[in-house]
C-alpha cells in the first residue's frame, strides 16, 4: 500500500514526464497532445461559451459528481486497482470533473480534497476547488453508482449537463430555457478536430494544450 507521500511522490513523477514528453516533441518538431476528448466536443465548448457571455450571471456555486461503480465490476483492468499504476478515483474519473472546471475557470486559488483509501488507491473523493466568490463541488466515486452530472449555479440562472464528460446535451435556463444538443460522434470529433490540428502545422495542441494538462496535474497533486 502506498503511503501519502509515496502516492504525491507518484504523481509528481508523471507530471515530469509529461514536462519531459512536451519538452522532447517540441525539439522533435512532432505533435503532441492530451487525448482529453471532451473538449474538443460542440456541448462543452457550448456551455464554455455560455460562461463567457455570463449568461448565468456571475457564478455562485457549481456541483459536478462522477460516480460508477468499476471496482465492483467482475472483470478488473489492473490500473484500476494497482497503486503503481495510479489506479484510484482521482486520476481514472475525477480527472473529468477537475478538467471541467479548469476550462471554465482556470487554476483554483484553493483545493481541498478528503479521499476513501482501500488497498494502496482511492475509492473516491470529496474535493472543493476554491475561485474568487465561489465553490467548485466535486465527488468523485469508484464504488458507488449515483451517475453523472454537471451543474452550474448563477446569480441570473444555471447550466446543467447530465453525463457531463461525454455530454450531447445541455440546458441553460434563466427567465428563458434554452436546450443545446449535439449528434457528433463524440470520438470522432477529437479525431478530426486533432487531424486538422495537424494539417494546419501545429506541433503541440492546441484546443488542449501543454499547459493545461500539466495545471491539471498539478491540481491532482492535493
């Protein structure tokens, strides 16, 4: 089992790498990028849209919960349960909700995080992303089954988005209610999305760039 310190020692030792896997590309002239798909799809990049008109007003609280039950599943995948491999809660599904967060609103000021250890990994979490006037909510679970879903709490109205990470739907509603939905293949738009990227000549990311997967690291390591 891993302790505290062996467990940040760990994540520490992949945002290295990943440091050294950028560094490295760039000096290879190749492309690189985080496959982190949600972000290249129509509803996130709607509700980010909504966020930067303010069309909630200024944001109050948001709430995003992530939990399914994968550990109880009769067959294992071993980074599920190997605290070498960084199995856990934080880094298999809530890294989804962290990620939603920092592409709304960019580095928290504070971040605080109660876990559920078993075995060397973590069950699930309790974490609160702290910005200036508000909240950001997060549990995350392995163990349970409550589902998914985002919502965002305004002084003018909110957002809510069930399934978050994978979302083809959204629902603004203040004194009007506006639906947003999307078909796309959900994989497919990050594949063309990254084929354009590097048509045009890009050598790194740029819907998800360096930076934001190495900030992302960086909030996993509470």
């Amino acid at each position: 089992m891993l302790k505290k310190e062996e467990y940040k020692e760990k994540i520490e030792e992949i945002l290295k790498e990943a440091e050294e896997i950028f560094v490295y590309a760039a000096q290879e002239g190749v492309y690189v990028s985080e496959a982190m798909w949600t972000w290249h799809n129509a509803t996130a990049k709607q509700v980010k849209e909504w966020i930067r008109q303010e069309a909630v007003g200024q944001v109050k609280q948001v709430n995003c919960d992530y939990s399914f039950p994968m550990i109880k599943m009769p067959i294992q995948k071993p980074r599920h349960t190997s605290p070498e491999m960084i199995g856990g809660a934080i880094m298999d599904i809530g890294i989804y909700c962290i990620r939603y967060c920092y592409e709304l609103f960019g580095m928290p000021r504070e971040m605080i995080c109660n876990g559920r250890l078993s075995g060397g990994i973590d069950l699930g979490e309790k974490i609160t992303l702290r910005y200036d006037g508000f909240d950001c909510n997060i549990r995350v679970s392995r163990d349970e089954n409550d589902g998914e879903r985002l919502e965002i709490i305004g002084e003018k109205g909110r957002i809510y988005l069930p399934m978050f990470h994978m979302a083809k739907k959204a629902t603004l509603k203040t004194d009007k209610k506006k639906v947003f939905r999307d078909r796309s293949l959900l994989y497919g738009t990050q594949f063309s999305a990254v084929a354009a990227e590097i048509r045009s000549g890009a050598k790194e990311g740029i819907a998800i760039t360096p930076q934001s997967t190495l900030d992302c690291l960086k909030i996993t390591d509470i």
